[in-house]
C-alpha cells in the first residue's frame, strides 16, 4: 500500500473527526452548537460509534492520529470534546504517555473556559494515576476537589490514591468528606480502613489502640466478620485462648468464605475432643444455607485433613455426588481408560467406601489450585485478600478451586 502524504492523511483525518462529531450529534442537527454546551455530564455520554471510529483511527497510525488531532486543536476550539473523549480512549488503552500529551497540551491553551481547565486537570489526575505516578495524581485529585461540580468524583479518586499508597488514615479521612456530600461508599469501606489501621497498631504490639479502632470499624457495620477475626487474634495473642475460639467461630459464621484460611486455626485451638462437635455444628450451618457453603466447608475441612472424619462423610458424599467436576475426578480414578458407563452394572455415584479415597484425591487437588477468585474482575490466587489487588475493590474474593483435571 503506497505511504499516503501528510496532506492526504491530514484531510482523511479531518473528514474523519467531522463525520465523527456529526454522527456523535446526530445528521440533521447543529453540532457546532452542540459542542458549546456547557453541562458538566457530557463527555460520558459519547455515542458507541464515535468511540468505535476514535478507536480505529489511533489503532492504525496512533502517532499521527495524535499528531493531527492536536493540530487540529490548535486551529479550532471546536475539537475540546474530541479531545477529551480521544485522551480517555489512550488512557483506557494503556497508552498513558499519549493521554497525558493530550491533556497538557489542552491545559496549556490560554484560552481554556475554566470549566473545560478543570475538567482536563481531572483528566490528567486520571492518567497519572493510571501511570503509578501517586503524588502528581494526589495533587491534582486535591485542587480539582476544590471546585463544587467535580468535588465528589475528585474525592472518589484520591481515596482510591490513598489506598494504593496504604495510607489508610489519609483514606479514612477523604472517605468522611465523601460521607459530608452523601457522595461515600457504603460504611464497610470505612470499616475496612480501620481494620487495616488495626492490623499495622498489632503489628507494633499497640493491642488496646487496634482494639479501639475495631470498635470504630463496629459502629460503622455490624457484623464485621474482618474486626472479629482481628480481636480472636489479639485474644489469642493475650493468651485468652476461650475468646479467641469465640470470636473466630463468630467470624467463619458470618463470612464462609474466611473458612478455607480459618478452619485449620480454628481446629488448631480447641481441645481435640471438641473437633468432632464443631465440625458437627458447621455442617449444620452451611446444611440450612446453601449447597455452595456446604461445599466450601467440605473443602476446607479436607484441606485442614479432616477427610476420615465420620461427621464428614454424608457431607463429603453429597457434595461429590452433586457437582459434575468431582464426579468426573471419580470416575477417573475408579474407572481409568472409561467412565462408569462404560462399565455395565457400574455404580454412578461412589459408595461410603470411596469417600475416604475421594477426599485424599481432592485434598492433592486443592494443595495446587487457586483457592480464591475476585468477582469484579477475576484476578485469582491461592491465598485470600479483603482487597482485590488487581482492580481495588473491597470483600470482592470467593472461595473457588480451580481443578486441574488429568
Ligand atoms: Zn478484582
């Protein structure tokens, strides 16, 4: 394909970003006055097709699209929007650099309306944060906070700075202004802040300030099964052993999915011959909620080597019976080279006697599989986070075993 001269491109370019705005704004219409609208919403409301035709342009050549797209800035105060919706399009893509390129170079128009400064300080603020880089992103979150109409999105991202930087006091404090606008995230939010407070006030031995802060992190959600898992360590480490048993019964109650990482501890710390009478009282519990916490505590159990424990094994049973992953893990082993049917007269489902082997197969499984996956976005891992440390959100982790068959 012959190289197209800067010209050529330039005017393709130029027809392009016209066509776009005109069907952005739709045929018929006087987009021209359109984009001298004024209302803070309107750069989220861009139409799929503009950004689809954004997207192929700095697809095929993003250097030149660039290029021309601030030149045309340069020429005509009419591109703003194109701009801001081309700065979000890099930034969204990865291509922070170019992003940031944008919004400088927007910035530094001396014939900027100060709405339109703001918002691109707001946008800028976005791609250093996206870029790592935490202070100039705290800065600028911190002067856009200032201006009314983009205080609450501004607070929102700098609260999100703070957490990055594990600065959980600066957090808990943005979250309050937040609260001051009706404009915060639900409370546990700020439970878990001073949760995190309480964790680093333990690490320094300072029990009684943790303890205050958990208390705090009470009255802000109640239950909080994260303050009763910290106060049974605390206990534990105090040497009140009856209420660390307590509080940490308290806390696999109220949030099974602490049960793969609790159990063992939990078996750990009461006498031997109340094991039996505690597994019972579980599986009681997860038995009157739902199949999947059954499943979970039968994990977890097999996990902590409870896989012979006679209360397990009506469980263990009807779990292997009910899902199709561990009924194939079964069949493997009991019937290597074909399934049960296969074997005319085979049971389909195992007898008590294969449970005991079924269990140690699961436990094998479950030393090597990703116990843990977030429900925002996937990330998954072996062990358990409060906060997904791929995409930031809170108490977003499930139990989950990611079983590798053969
Ligand atoms: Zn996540």
């Amino acid at each position: 394909m012959p190289e197209l001269s800067p010209l050529t491109w330039a005017v393709g370019i130029t027809a392009l970003v016209v066509g776009i705005l005109a069907g952005h704004f739709g045929w018929g219409r006087n987009w021209l006055a359109a984009l001298g609208r004024r209302n803070a919403g309107r750069f989220t409301k861009l139409h799929p097709d503009y950004l689809a035709g954004l997207d192929y342009v700095v697809t095929e050549q993003p250097d030149r699209a660039l290029d021309t797209f601030l030149k045309l800035l340069d020429a005509n105060a009419d591109t703003l929007e194109t701009h801001f919706a081309l700065g979000s399009l890099y930034r969204r893509r990865g291509e922070v650099e170019r992003a940031i390129r944008i919004h400088q170079n927007l910035l530094a128009r001396k014939t900027l309306a100060p709405e339109h400064r703001e918002q691109a300080l707001l946008a800028l603020a976005h791609d250093y944060l996206r870029a790592g880089l935490l202070d100039r992103a705290e800065g600028l979150f911190l002067e856009v906070s200032q201006v009314p109409r983009l205080r609450a999105r501004a607070l929102d991202s700098l609260r999100g700075v703070y957490e990055r930087q594990l600065e959980w006091e600066q957090a808990l404090g943005v979250y309050h202004q937040l609260s001051r606008i009706d404009a915060a995230p639900p409370p546990s939010v700020a439970a878990h802040y001073l949760s995190e407070m309480a964790g680093l006030a333990m690490e320094r031995g300072a029990n009684d300030a943790a303890r205050r802060l958990l208390r705090e992190a009470r009255r802000e959600v109640t239950p909080f099964p994260r303050a009763a898992l910290l106060r049974s360590r605390i206990a534990e480490g105090e040497g009140d052993i009856a209420l660390a048993i307590k509080l940490l019964r308290t806390a696999v109650r109220a949030a099974p999915v602490l049960m793969q990482e609790e159990l063992p501890h939990l078996l750990d710390l009461i006498a031997p011959q109340e094991r039996e009478a505690l597994l019972r009282e579980l599986v009681t519990l997860a038995q009157s909620r739902d199949r999947a916490e059954l499943k979970r505590l039968v994990f977890a159990a097999i996990s902590a080597g409870l896989g012979a424990s006679p209360t397990l094994r009506v469980s263990i049973e009807t779990v292997v019976a009910q899902d199709p992953t561990l009924r194939t893990v079964w069949r493997l082993k009991a019937f290597p080279g074909g399934g049960a049917g296969s074997v005319p007269g085979a049971r389909d489902v195992p007898s008590p006697g294969d449970i005991e082997q079924i269990a140690t197969e699961i436990h094998a499984l479950l030393a090597s599989a990703e116990k843990y996956r977030c429900g925002e976005c996937g990330f998954a891992g072996r062990s358990f986070y409060w906060h997904c440390p791929a995409c930031h959100a809170w108490e977003s982790f499930e139990a989950f075993a990611i079983v590798k068959l053969g």
